[in-house]
C-alpha cells in the first residue's frame, strides 16, 4: 500500500472514531436513564444509609428580635422642688403605692396654712352672715304681723322685705366663700402632698405578682432641684418579657397569636425560655415592608433583660406521628420525589415515590404514594446512580447503627 493511501486511511478512521465517539456522548446526554441503568449493571453500588424514624416532626421558622419590658413608666413629680430624699435605686425593686422620693415642702407647707386661714375667715364670715340672715327674717315677720293688724305701714313691711332679702344674699355669698376657701385648701393640701413622689400602675387582672416591678433608671440625686413633671426614675415590669421581631409578607401569613415559641438568648448558652406569639401588628411598615410580631416569655426569675438580642424559633406547624427520613435521602425522578430504601437483606434497593411533608431541618417527613409503610433504611448517599431493584453495597464503616452490613 502507497503512503499516500496510507494516510487516507488513517485519516478515515480517524474521522469515523471521533463520530461514534459523538454519538455515544449524544446517547447519553439525551438518555440519562439509560446511563443511570448501565451504571447499575455494572455491579454492586457502594452507598451510605440511614434509618427510617417514626415520631413527632415540628416545622419551625426562626427569627431575630429584641426583648422589651412587658410595661414601662416614668415617675415624675407632679410639683417642682429641691430633693430632699430617694428611697430606691438602680434594680431596686418597688411596690405598687410606694414612697420613693421626698421633695421640699416648706413653700407649700406655708401656702397651706395660708389656705387654711382663709378658709377660717370664710367661715367666720359665713357664721356672721348667717345671724343676720336669722335677725333680719324675725323683723320681716314682726312687721309683717303688724301690719296684718294695720299698725305698721307698707312702707316699713317693704323696708323690712328687703332687708331680708339682702341678708339672705349676703348669707348665700359667705356660703360659697366658705366652699371656695376649703377647695383652696383641699388644693393645698394635695399639691404638699405631691412632695412624697409615689409609683402607681394599674393591676393587671390575675397577676398577684404585678405588685412588684424595678428601677431600671434614675435620673436625678438628693439636693438636686427637680422641675414639675422633670423624669425622676423608669420603672419596669420584666415578668413576663416581650420578644419584638419584624416579619415579612410571606411569614406574616403563617403566625397567629398563641403559636408556640422558644427562646436562645447568647448571655446564656445551651438554654432555651418558652413562650408564645401574643400580638401581631395589622399593618406593615411602608418603609421596609415589614410588620411587628409581640412574643409573650415568663421571665419570673428575671434573668431576660430588655434589650438583650435573642433568636424566636416558632413552631409553624407539628405533627404527632410521622414517618421521617433525612433530606439527603429525596431525590428526583421524572418530576416525582422518590426514596430508596435498602431492602432487609442489605443488598438491593426498592424505589418508593413519596409526596413531601413538614421539613425540620435535615429531617423531612413522608408518605409513600402507594400508602403503604416506609420502614427500615433509607439511601443517603449514592442513589443517584440507582434504579429500583439496583444491588447496592453497604460498607460498615458507612452504614447507620444497627443495620445489617
């Protein structure tokens, strides 16, 4: 053969090889199941397993948030002064009607002697009045009486008709001042009264505990000069604590007030609080789409403290009784969710199409389409190389405790 000839051919083959080189590449590409069961008759599969669960599963959804004292008040006093004494401080705890500061009261002390002379003065006046009231009804009737028997004249019973009128005018007027002078004096009184500055909230229903709450700030030192109505402390009520996280639109959807909630907090590692959604907000935020979610956490031992940054996790939705298998173990199959699971002798596999349930993490719950039950292991790792009734092997040092190797 030529050289020339030679080279043709080679060039020929050449070319036919990168062509059935092409078509096996487009074979496969096109035909995934069919590489899927060439791959399975090549012998055993090496695969991981794990055991079917059966047993609770809770779907939850964590969120960010922040605690607030469930209430918050300032104690101001209502009248101005220069501080004479404060009975709590920072953490301290009060009672409802408690005592915790004293102002000044000299000045108003002497304007409620002042008010209180006044009001003598009334009364003196008023007593006067009256007894001329008294003196000037005795001479209308005389006169009156008289002139029944034509002994006194009109002019004197009108005389005396005025007369009556009049005092009893003045006796009206006396009356008021009277009334006036004790208003002035009960005024008095109650503003003196002002200098015990006291802390007052509403009882909450069904709370004993609710008589007591603590200091979470003071402003203000003993001599210091303290206007009316001037912030003197904060006071707090930390049982229970609110947790405010903000939510979107797609979880707004799925919180109720009463869901169940759990509490991590960084101050304290490994533990958890429980509580619940109390109140959600009926609208969103405009700025940042967003709405307000209050959850309720007891707190009786005071350990959450208001602006501490926590992590909510609510149960969104719980089952009681299910069959469970790790996420890893779902795969897809033409548009289906199917499983694997390793038949009782540890060699072979049955595929089970299953309809997707409640997700807890790397747990998901199923059920078979078919109805029937799922038990035993499932395939975890290499099942995307199986078909149903593909050999499989397990290595033990893969495998899940207490299966078979």
């Amino acid at each position: 053969m030529s050289v020339s000839k030679a080279k043709t051919w080679g060039i020929a083959a050449l070319v036919a090889a990168s062509l059935i080189a092409g078509g096996v590449a487009l074979r496969v590409w096109v035909f995934p199941d069919e590489q899927i069961g060439a791959a399975a008759d090549s012998g055993p599969v090496p695969v991981e397993a794990a055991a079917v669960e059966q047993g609770p599963i809770e779907r939850r959804r964590e969120f960010t948030g922040t605690l607030e004292a469930a209430a918050e008040f300032t104690v101001a006093p209502k009248v101005g002064g220069r501080i004479e004494q404060i009975n709590v401080d920072l953490g301290d705890l009060v009672t409802r009607g408690q005592v915790v500061a004293v102002l000044d009261d000299e000045e108003l002390r002497q304007a409620e002697a002042e008010a209180r002379a006044d009001l003598v003065v009334a009364r003196a006046r008023a007593s006067a009045a009256e007894k001329v009231a008294a003196l000037a009804r005795r001479t209308f009737g005389r006169i009156e009486g008289l002139r029944g028997r034509d002994i006194s004249s009109e002019q004197e019973l009108d005389t005396a008709r005025a007369a009556k009128v009049e005092a009893e005018a003045a006796l009206e007027v006396a009356e008021a001042e009277v009334v006036r002078a004790q208003a002035v004096f009960k005024a008095a009184q109650i503003r003196r009264g002002y200098t015990e500055v006291t802390v007052q909230w509403s009882e909450a229903e069904g709370r004993e505990a609710d008589e007591r709450r603590l200091v979470a700030a003071r402003f203000a030192d003993e001599g210091g000069l303290l206007a009316a109505n001037a912030p003197l402390l904060t006071i707090v009520d930390l049982d229970p604590v609110i947790v405010v996280v903000f939510v979107t639109e797609v979880d707004y959807a799925e919180l109720a007030p009463g869901i169940p909630v759990t509490l991590r907090a960084d101050a304290y590692p490994g533990e958890t609080f429980a509580g619940e959604i109390s109140r959600i907000a009926p609208v969103f935020r405009e700025q940042t789409r967003q709405a307000r979610v209050e959850m309720r956490v007891p707190n009786s031992d005071g350990r959450l403290k208001p602006g501490m940054f926590v992590r909510a996790g609510a149960v969104l939705e719980r089952v009681p009784q299910a069959t469970i298998v790790p996420a890893s173990a779902l795969v897809e199959r033409n548009d289906e969710v199917v499983i694997f699971v390793l038949g009782e002798a540890g060699e072979t596999v049955a595929l089970r199409a299953v309809e997707v349930g409640v997700r807890e993490g790397e747990r998901v719950a199923v059920k078979a389409i078919d109805g029937a039950p799922i038990t035993g292991r499932v395939i975890t790792l290499g099942q995307q190389q199986l078909v149903d009734g593909s050999a499989v092997v397990v290595p033990e040092r893969r495998m899940s405790e207490g299966g078979p190797s």
